[in-house]
C-alpha cells in the first residue's frame, strides 16, 4: 500500500511524517502521473483557491478527480473543501467526491485559530484539533458516516472510502485520524 500525498501547497511534509511513522509507504505527489504509483491519496490543508489554480494545468484536476472517485482519499481542512460536493463562501468548485456542503473560512480568520478537543467515536476519548482558518460541514448527505465532532457540529467525516477533517489532525500529536485512514484504505471500505 503506498500513499500519495498531494505535494503543492500546506504542511505535506508533516502529512507525510505522520504516515511513514504509521508504518506507510508514502510519495509526495506534483505531477498528475504520479497519480499511478499511488494507492491512496492524502490532500493536505493550504488554501483551496490556490490549489485549484495549480490543478488546473496539464490536466491535473480531471485526473485527481477520476482518482478520487475510484480510490480512497483524505482531505484535510482544504483539502476537504476540495472533496466536498457543494463549497460556499464563496462558491468555487471541487472534486466533488463527498456529499457534503462546506463553508469555507468558517471558523475566523487566521488570528481565530485554535486548538480543541472534539468528541469523536474513533477510540481513545476525545480527540485534539487543530482549526486554523477552517472551513465548517453546513449540511452532511445520507450516507456520510460523522467520525467526530465539536460544538455539535461534524468536523471529520467519511463516506465509503473518501475521509475529511476540517481540522489539521498532521499538527497534533494524536495519531488516530490518520490511523483510521490508513485502516480503511488497508481494509478496503467501500
């Protein structure tokens, strides 16, 4: 199993550290043919705008699109903006691979930043999160499985073999959100 993770923008490189330390095997991703290497694909925090802008050259979004649709994927905070089915505040579009709607930059600005601890039905009590300029999940579609939550509100979510965190759980010390991705992909979820 070797995890690819999307290598244009956010913290990457702690995405992959925390993988590798999990026992992983992990690629940074620049080019959509690295794609093919790839079994899984982690896309990291950053700011989604941005990354569409990159995306949008030499075909890349229309594969990581198809990719997404076959294979699992984890996006974190704008990563999960671009697996979102709907993403508002402004509209802009998406990979479109969960259904879930997300306001982007919910959450504040970045001086709003913080760190929480959010209920979560992965074991081990409640879970660290770090929020930093995030987007918030506004509505949830029948089949999104809601993994933890803070306020009430959904904060990480999966939906058969697609996974997304408003927060950035490569920043906290905690392993589990990444583990349980891992497991999944491992476990083949459908």
């Amino acid at each position: 199993m070797r995890i690819g993770v999307l290598a244009i923008q956010g913290d990457f490189e702690a995405h992959r550290q925390r993988l590798e330390s999990l026992g992983a095997q992990t690629a940074l991703i620049r080019k959509p043919e690295e794609l093919d290497a790839v079994d899984a694909i982690v896309i990291p925090g950053g700011e989604s705008s941005t990354m569409l802008k990159f995306l949008e050259r030499g075909g890349f979004f229309e594969k990581l699109c198809a990719f997404v649709k076959t294979k699992p994927a984890f996006g974190t905070c704008a990563g999960a903006i671009l697996l979102a089915k709907d993403v508002g505040n402004p509209p802009q579009a998406s990979l479109g691979a969960l259904d879930i709607q997300v306001r982007r930059n919910a959450y504040g600005r970045q001086l709003e930043s913080s760190i929480r601890r959010s209920e979560t039905t992965l074991p081990g009590g409640p879970l660290e999160t770090v929020f930093i300029r995030a987007p918030r999940i506004v509505r949830i579609g029948k089949d999104v499985e809601v993994l933890a939550t803070d306020q009430g509100l959904p904060v990480l979510v999966r939906q058969g073999k697609i996974m997304a965190a408003t927060f950035h759980p490569e920043l906290s010390s905690d392993t589990r959100v990444h583990a349980e991705f891992l497991r999944s992909v491992k476990n083949g979820t459908k």
